[in-house]
C-alpha cells in the first residue's frame, strides 16, 4: 500500500496562526489554501537602488571611502592607540 507524501509546515507565530483561521473562516477556505493564496501573491522586494553617493556592500549601503585605503593593521592601530588615551 503506497502511502501519501504529506508535506507539514510548522508555524510558530501565534498572529500568522490567528490570522490565518480568521481569513480560513472568513473565506470558507481552508487554512492550506489561505496561505497557499498569499504565498501566490507575494513578491519579493527589489533589490535597493543607489541612492546618491551611496554603493552596496553586501546587505548594506554605504558611503564609499574617498582617499588612500586604511588597511586592517592601521585601523588596529588606531583602535589601541584611542583605547590608551582613554584610561
């Protein structure tokens, strides 16, 4: 006897849960077909544009450097040299 390929999804999130059986309830739907329907419909936002002087570094945008390259070494050094001013 072959046996059904039941895919589960947990949810954690007690409004994604209260919401979903409000809308299930609302629509005569079942709570699969609830969200089955919004994950159809769900765009994911583009990807940030350039806003002014700013570039992307990974996740984040930030301020290009202008002038010469401060390697790590240098900024180390810097970092001891305020710590030790400081105390």
């Amino acid at each position: 006897m072959s046996r059904a390929d039941r895919v589960q999804l947990n949810v954690r999130s007690s409004f994604a849960r209260k919401r979903v059986r409000e809308l299930a309830q609302r629509t005569g739907m079942t709570a699969t077909q609830v969200v089955e329907d919004a994950l159809r419909g769900y765009v994911p936002p583009p990807p940030a544009a350039r806003a002014g002087r700013l570039v992307r570094r990974g996740a984040v945008l930030v301020c290009p450097a202008a002038g010469k390259k401060v390697s790590l070494a240098q900024a180390n050094a810097a970092l001891a040299a305020t710590r030790e001013r400081g105390r």
